[in-house]
C-alpha cells in the first residue's frame, strides 16, 4: 500500500505507477530483464547480449551480436577534436558524474543526428553514447593523472576496453569477467530514479543526449547511485571490523543513513546485492584486504537487527571496485557506464508510446495575498 502524505501525495511517488513498461520488473526479491533472472543473465551472458536484450526484447542470435559488437567497435573511440575539448574541461576538485555530465552533454554538439528523432537514428546516438560512456570515465581519470589518452581496441568487450582504457595494459581476464558481471548487474532497474527522470525528459521530446543527460544528474546523488561511492568511504571511516558494530549503531542512534542499506521497493533483498557479496567476499581475499568485506558483513548484520533493512546493489559493489584498485569516486560513474543501456532503452520505450509527465502538487501555500508597494513591505 502507497504511503500518503497530507492525505493526498505519495510522497517520493511511493507506489504510484507512472508508465507501463517491458523492460525490467522487480517482485518481491527477484528483478527480471525482460523476463530472464538476474541470475540466469549475470551467469551465462555478457554486457554485450544483456544491451541487445534490453534493446530489442530478444536474446540475439550469433550474427546479431556480432553486428552489435561491431557496431559498438565503430563508436567507441574519440576523434581528436574530441579529445582536445574534453581535455579542455576543468578535471581538479570536480566530481566525476559531474565532468560525465558534462562531456556527454558536449559530445550531443559533435553529433549532426543529436536531434534527427527518426528511429534509425535514435539507434545510431544510442549506440554512441553506450560504447562511448566508459572511454569517457576512463579518460577522465587518465586526465586527473596527467596521462594521455589510450585508444580502445577493437574486438574487444565494453568491459575489456574500459579497464584497458581506464589502466592503460591489457587487463587480467578475471577482472574483465568481474567488470562484465557489474555492467550486467547495473544495466536496468525499472522505474528507478534516474530512468523515470531520463523518461520525464523525453516525455517532452527533448532529444536523446537531453535525456541521458538528465538521468546521469539523477544517478549522482547519494540517495540513488552515488551511494556505492559513500559504502567506501564509511568502511574507511570505521576503520576495522572490531569498530564496526558500534560505529553503525551509533550511527544509527544519530539518526543517520547508512549508505548501501534499503530499498524503497525490494524488502526482503535486493538479488544484486547476492551477487555482489559473493564477488566480494572472493575478491577482497585475493587483493590481501578480507577486512573490507568482514566489515561489510558485520554492517549488513547490525543493521538488519536494528532495524530489518538489508543491502542494496551498491553495498558490496563499493569493496568490489575498490579490490581492483578503482579510484572512489569512479564508482557512480562506471554505475552510468553500464546503466545507460537501461536510460537508453527506457528512452526508447517512453518515445514509443508517449505521452508528457504533467503530475499535479497539492497546494499547501498561502492564498488570497495583495501586492503591496515596495515601502510598505
Ligand atoms: N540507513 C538507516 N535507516 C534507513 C536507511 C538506511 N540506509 N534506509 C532507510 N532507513 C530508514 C529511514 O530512516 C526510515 O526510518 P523511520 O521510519 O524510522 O524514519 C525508514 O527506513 C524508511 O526510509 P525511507 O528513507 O523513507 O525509505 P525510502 O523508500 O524513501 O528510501 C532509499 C529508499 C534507498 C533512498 C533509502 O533506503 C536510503 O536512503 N538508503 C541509503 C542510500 C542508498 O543506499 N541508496 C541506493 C539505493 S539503490
């Protein structure tokens, strides 16, 4: 049942249901792309089979894939005019999503199809902005570290080229498989924050890059993506396991959120967190720091007790970037590298049946007042 407000508002929306939608479908403690599990996805496909899912509400054949993979080889790069203005951009003391937000926004201005509303090419910037996300994270860092650019290689996965771009060798292939599993896990979540803000932009028939732009600005605040960053920096905070407990129920006693925990619609566990704790447990052992996630397990323990909440897709996500060595705040980022397949495909859908996000507010202000000149005030 919705929570009501003042009798009249779902409050945050609570309940409400805004569209219809075939895209991704959360019940009880399950989520669904397209009707295939988490699961079943995050352990036998890959970001690449997950994207053409998403898009085109099919697993694609071998042919299909490859021609998507090539497509994405075809746009993953940047052009050197690119590259000079990207590098022009301030990248000290600024947030990443908002350097991201940034540069995607720029990049709407190289591209002659930005406003073409045809369906071949909505495909066409799509594509684009999917294979260029993760360059863009990737070369942003390059750039806080006084590197130059690395150019992708072609043949290789969304996942590969990222870490690639991001580090400059070729990775280790367990870790492709890790990044691969993340962009899988963080592709689509139905109507979550950034999506419907990425629809309500297109309700308007405001362009693609608009859109996309309006859901990286959603995804960075703390309450929705940008909380995988805060995970980090609290485990960092507490310090040890031993900490842990009382530093939490402090926190707690303080009134404070403890970032990663709860969901406004999974109750009883969000799948992904599952996944995750599962790769961090492994993962933290191999990098010699098992303490991340012993804290971890003690945080989604006392936190549980105290007060029923569980994990969401962004606890366990934080000490699995951070064992393969990835700076805190590109969390939200590589976040927007892979959940722009599901901005994309919300986008798509919103176009395809549409009709403008024009919500009422109950009125609770003043009412009958009579301007008066400006000595009288
Ligand atoms: N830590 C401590 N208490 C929490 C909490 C958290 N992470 N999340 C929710 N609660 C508590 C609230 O304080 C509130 O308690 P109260 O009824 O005693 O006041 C109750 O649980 C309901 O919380 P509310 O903020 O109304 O839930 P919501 O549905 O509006 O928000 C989230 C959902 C995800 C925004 C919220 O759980 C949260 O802020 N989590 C931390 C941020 C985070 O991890 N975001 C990523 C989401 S994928």
């Amino acid at each position: 049942m919705a929570q009501t407000y003042d009798g009249a508002v779902n409050k945050g929306l609570e309940g409400v249901i805004a569209c219809t939608t075939e895209i991704s479908y959360i019940i009880d403690a399950n989520l669904t792309y397209r009707g295939y599990t988490i699961e079943d996805l995050a352990e036998n496909s890959s970001f690449e089979e997950v994207l053409y899912l998403l898009w085109n509400n099919k697993l694609p054949n071998e042919s299909e894939l490859n021609e998507l993979k090539k497509d994405i080889a075809d746009n993953i790069g940047f052009t050197d005019d690119q590259l000079k203005n990207l590098k022009a951009l301030p990248n000290k003391n600024v947030h990443p999503m908002a350097w991201l937000r940034t540069a995607v926004s720029m990049l709407a201005l190289w591209d002659d199809e930005s406003q073409d509303d045809s369906p071949e090419a909505i495909n066409r910037v799509s594509l684009r902005l999917v294979a260029k996300m993760g360059g863009l994270v990737a070369y942003l860092e390059r750039l806080r570290q006084g590197k130059e650019y690395v150019a992708p290689k072609p043949g290789q996965s969304v996942a590969w080229n990222f870490l690639y771009m991001l580090n400059g060798g070729e990775p280790d292939a367990d870790m492709v498989k890790v990044m691969d599993t993340c962009l899988i896990l963080h592709a689509d979540h139905e109507l979550n924050c950034s999506a419907f803000a990425s629809r309500v932009t297109a309700s308007s028939l405001s362009d693609v890059y608009s859109a996309v732009v309006s859901a990286i600005s959603a995804l960075k605040g703390p309450l929705h993506g940008g909380a995988n960053e805060q995970v980090m920096r609290t485990l960092k905070k507490i310090g040890n396991v031993d900490n842990a407990k009382t530093w939490i129920e402090n926190a707690l006693a303080n009134k404070e959120k403890i970032m990663g925990i709860g969901h406004r619609v999974y109750k009883n566990g969000d799948p992904r967190a599952k996944i995750l704790r599962g790769m961090s447990e492994l993962l933290t052992k191999k990098s010699g720091e098992p303490q991340w996630y012993e804290m971890s397990r003690v945080i989604e323990d006392t936190v549980k007790d105290a007060k029923g909440l569980l994990p969401n897709v962004d606890f366990y996500s934080a000490t699995v970037y951070y064992s393969m060595g990835i700076p805190l705040d590109l969390y939200t980022p590589i976040f927007a590298t892979s959940r722009v397949a599901g901005w994309l495909a919300h986008i798509r859908e919103q176009y395809s049946k549409n009709r403008i996000y024009r919500p009422r507010g109950e009125w609770t202000g003043k009412s009958g007042l009579k301007w008066s000149p400006m000595t009288n005030r």
